[in-house]
C-alpha cells in the first residue's frame, strides 16, 4: 500500500499510542481518499502499542519515537516534528495519541494536524469522557474530528457523531458503541481533507464551502 515518496502527492503521517483502532479504520478506508494520498508512516510514542503491529501487517512503516528519552516536552515534540517532517506530510492525524501537545508543535502543523476526540465536544475535553457523560446524566455520547489549534479539544469541528447513552451503561459499554462511531468518521474527514473539501472560516468548518454542517452530524438511534 505504501509508496515512495517520489510519487507521493499526499503523505499522511498517523501518531498512536495504543490500540489502534483507529489507526486500521483509516488503514482500510485509504481507498476513498483523494488518489495519492496514502500513509506513509505511523509514530507511536509507546513501544508496546498494538497499532504498530497493525500498521506493519499493513505494509506501512512504523517508528517508535519514546517520550521517555526525552527530559521534557518540548525536546520530545521538537524530536517528533523533525522525524514527522522526513515525510513532508500534507495531512498530520492524531489516532488515540495521548500526550499534550507543546504551542510550537501544534502552530508548525496548523491547518494540517487533526484529532479524534471521544465526546460530543465542546462537551468534555479531557479524560475520562464517558463517565463524565454518563454521570450527568447525558442522553447521548459521541465522537468528535476536529483540527488541532491552542486549545486543548478545543479546534474547528470537522465531523460528529453521537449515539444514544442506555440507563444501564457503564463506560466501557458506551466507550465501545462511540468507538465504532470513530471508525466511521474519522476515514470520512481524512477523505474530505485529502479532497479539499474542507476549509475553515471563523473558527468554523465549512464542507464544499457550506457551513449548514448536515453532512457533518451523524445522530445514530438505538
Ligand atoms: C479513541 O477513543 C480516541 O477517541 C481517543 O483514544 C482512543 C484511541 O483508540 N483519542 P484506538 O487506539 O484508535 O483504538
């Protein structure tokens, strides 16, 4: 599935930290992207991560650039962006990588970085999400792409989508039914990014220049 970066018209450089899901849902939707764009390397910052596993069986390359040789934060981001520029990526997409991010990392990628957020945002940024929803009593959960700027899950929303919270779920339950939503969504940004059909405007997603963000809500009922 990889290319070479001679005929690469748009690398895209996926960070992990653990599972991967994600990771494979974007793996198997790569088809639908804008031709050309392709993954062209996956970063995580854990060893033991299973999407490096994910990726290789994939055929994509794999690093691990460890947190833990690095005394601080900004030595680790400034490592992390000269090893994420070697592949002069048009599209940066955080897949379940859990570490804050330095300003300096995040204004170098500005427009071009994005994430998956496990909320309805601007509801619960942070941790522990679901049971933060679930303990206010919220009908629905959801999922969130949206670009990286400043503000911690903060960005101009690309996509959501929600689904219904049970009386009787507990996180992990709701966390599952969310997830399956993110494997929908977030190939489908990526596929609008690699197609340019996304652009921003006061702070706000517009998809073909259209704020009216229809296509960009998915409500999924029990
Ligand atoms: C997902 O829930 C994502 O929203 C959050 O971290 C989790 C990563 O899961 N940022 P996976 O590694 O993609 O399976």
């Amino acid at each position: 599935m990889s290319q070479s970066s001679e005929t690469a018209a748009f690398p895209i450089v996926v960070l992990i930290s653990g599972s991967g899901s994600n990771l494979q849902s974007i793996i198997d939707r790569q088809q639908d992207f804008e031709s050309g764009a392709y993954i062209s390397m996956v970063i995580s910052n854990n060893p033991e991560a299973h999407g490096l596993q994910r990726a290789r069986k994939s055929g994509i390359s794999t690093i691990v650039i460890n947190h833990r040789d690095y005394p601080d934060r900004p030595s680790y981001d400034a490592a992390l962006m000269v090893e994420i520029d070697r592949y002069q990526p048009k599209l940066v997409v955080l897949a379940g990588f859990m570490r804050l991010l330095t300003t300096d990392f995040v204004s170098h990628y500005s427009g071009r970085l994005i994430n998956i957020h496990p909320s309805l945002l601007p509801r619960y940024p942070g941790l522990n999400t679901h049971q933060r929803a679930i303990e206010n009593g919220d009908r629905k959960a959801g999922a969130t792409v949206h670009y990286v700027t400043a503000e911690v899950d903060g960005g101009p929303i690309i996509i959501q989508a929600s689904v219904p919270v049970a009386a009787d779920d507990n996180s992990q339950q709701l966390a599952q039914r969310v997830l399956a939503q993110e494997h929908h969504i977030y190939p489908r940004a990526i596929q609008w990014f690699t197609q340019g059909r996304l652009t921003v405007k006061d702070n706000k997603v517009l998809l073909d220049g259209d704020e009216s963000a229809q296509q960009r809500i998915i409500s999924n009922e029990i």
